[in-house]
C-alpha cells in the first residue's frame, strides 16, 4: 500500500515514517514547507516523491494519507485527503477543539472515507501491562490510577512551536501530552466524567503545568499530571488496588528507540526486552518485580493496514477520539484558574 506522509518533523520523521515502513506500507510522498525536512526525507527516502505542499501530495496515486504537520492545520490537510478520497490517519490531537473534532469526523463520514487518529501511547509497555494486570485481577479492585508525563524544562524554547504557537492554535500542554494521558485512562478504565482542571502558563507562554481528575463510570478515579517544569518528576504510573500498588517509575522506551534511529519489525521491536519497561508491584513492606508486556507501536499501523485490506474497525474509533476531545474542551470550561 502507498502511504502519503505530510509533515516531516519530530512526528512525522521520527515516529510515523519508521512504523509504516515496518508494517508494510509503502512510503510513496513526502510532503513538508521546510526546505531543510524536504532534504531530510529525501535522504531517508529517496524512493519517495518529495513535495513542498499538502496539496501537491494528495494528487498521487496513495491508498493512506497520514498527517503529522503542526496542529492548528490538522484539519485542514486531512480534508484535502477526504476530498480526494484517500484514507487518513492524524496525528494527535486530531484537531484543535471537540467541535472540530466532530466536524472532521462527519467530513469523512459523509464522503465514506476512512479516519482514524493515532494514540500511539495506547501501545505503549506500561498500557498493555495495566491492560492485563486489570484482566488478571491481581490487584484487586482498583480505585485511583495516577499517570505523569513530568519533566524539568525551566525556560521556554522559542524555537519549539508547541511552545511558540498560542494554546487556542495547537500549542500547550493540554492538547499534545494531555491528549495521550485522557486517551490512556479512557481506554483503561472507560467514560469518564472530568471533576477538576488546573491549566496553568508558569513559564508566561502556553500552557506547561496541566492537572486533570477524571472520575470513570466504573469507580476508579484518574490523575493526571502533565508539567514542563517538575524538578522532581513523580513516577510515571503508580495504580492503587485493593490487594496493592502498581509502579512505573520510567518512560516506555520505544521513544527512544526511535529517536535513536532503531527500526522495528512488523511484529514490533526484535529485542523485546529493550521495548519493556521496569514495573514492581508494592503490598505494604513487601514488593516483587512484574513481568511486563513489550511496548508495539507498529501494531497501531498494522490494524490500519488491516482495516483498509478487510474492513475491519480502526485502531480508534469515531466514539473514543470524541470522548478524549470532549474531555479535553471540558477542561478549558472548568479550569480554576480562567474561572475564579
């Protein structure tokens, strides 16, 4: 399958481009405005058509169209795609606000187009291990689930534009990490309703300190902590059940695998071990190790490639990118901070 890629930054080279190759895609065309990514991509991909446009790159022949461009124009490259018929995945958040979320979607649905976004961190180590560790019942009922993205970047980046582009745009916190945090406890625990929201801009530009409660339908309550500016970053997961504690202390690695420049496999990563991260589960004074399940973010691009061969759902569907969208939205309308 020829696969259309727009956009060739952080995302789009370092994520995408790796894991459609691997799940069998064929790379066709390259679309980026940077004359220095469009020198990139054609040294990555020299198979590849390099074009300066969206535009341009919906008029080849392609049976995918992934967007991975800058956020506030999400929308606007994915229906180029839908307009010329040819399936898309975009990259998160898949659009700037629940409405245009909802907009895109009946856009496509219309057209009888296929889209999709893509919540890679719904593949991540720790959420396939939480996934089974629920399945298993070894914790016992749970009832709060804590999860952080923390890290400790005191001064802003002028050069980054998810820190120079304003919120309302695409930039901030709340739409780029937040997104995968909501999907990851939706996904986990089911709805959601949203309990409190503190977004705040501690650095004086976008968004960079985002706290967010979400009480599930199911009883569990979920935490989560997104801050560029946490000198002392908590654990990345730490799940209470009634019969103990579940931590995760680090990052999935597959990041840094490709950031690295590793290449998976069509089945995801050949050294699963490194694709794993280190959990422990905590009873009192008593803990043990927990054997976990290997990251895989190429399986999100072989349920696509599947989805567009059989018919078969999506990796995401229409219902649970809404959910997240909405709780996103919900945040801003209830943030303490905007509303005294």
């Amino acid at each position: 399958m020829r696969v259309g890629l727009i956009g060739y930054g952080l995302a789009g080279r370092t994520f995408h481009a790796p894991l459609l190759q691997a799940s069998g895609f064929f790379l066709a065309a390259i679309a980026s405005r940077s004359l220095d990514k469009r020198g990139a991509a054609h040294t990555d991909f020299p198979l590849a058509t390099i074009l300066a446009s969206a535009e341009e790159l919906v008029d080849e022949e392609l049976d995918l169209v992934v967007v991975a461009s800058t956020n506030e124009v999400h929308s606007a490259h994915a229906k180029l795609a839908i307009d010329a018929g040819i399936p898309v995945v975009v990259d998160k958040p898949m659009a700037l606000d629940y409405y245009e979320t909802l907009s895109l979607f009946d856009y496509a649905e219309a057209r009888g187009v296929p889209i999709t976004v893509f919540f890679n961190r719904l593949f991540d180590c720790d959420t396939l291990t939480i996934r089974e560790l629920i399945k298993s019942g070894e914790l016992g009922e749970v009832f709060r689930y804590e999860s952080r993205f923390e890290r400790f970047r005191p001064d802003l980046n002028p050069s980054a534009w998810r820190e120079s582009t304003p919120s309302e745009l695409g930039g901030g916190l709340l739409l780029d990490l937040q997104t995968h945090l909501v999907s990851i406890a939706l996904d986990l625990f089911g709805p959601a309703t949203l309990e409190f929201s503190s977004i705040r801009r501690v650095r004086g530009g976008v968004d960079d300190d985002v706290l967010l409660v979400l009480r599930h339908e199911g009883g569990v309550d979920s935490y989560l902590s997104v801050s560029a500016i946490a000198g002392a970053p908590g654990p990345r997961v730490r799940m209470h059940g009634r019969n103990g504690t579940f931590i995760v202390k680090e990052l999935d690695p597959q990041e840094a695998l490709l950031r690295a420049g590793a290449k998976p496999l069509s089945t995801g990563w050949s050294d699963a071990a490194a694709a794993t991260g280190e959990f422990r589960i905590h009873k009192g004074t008593e803990s043990f190790n927990h054997r976990g399940v290997p990251g895989n973010y190429v399986n999100f691009y072989n349920l696509v490639r599947q989805s567009l061969s059989t018919g078969a759902p999506l990796p995401v569907s229409r219902e649970f990118a809404l959910r997240v969208a909405r709780i996103l939205d919900r945040a801003r309308e209830i943030d303490i901070r905007s509303n005294g």
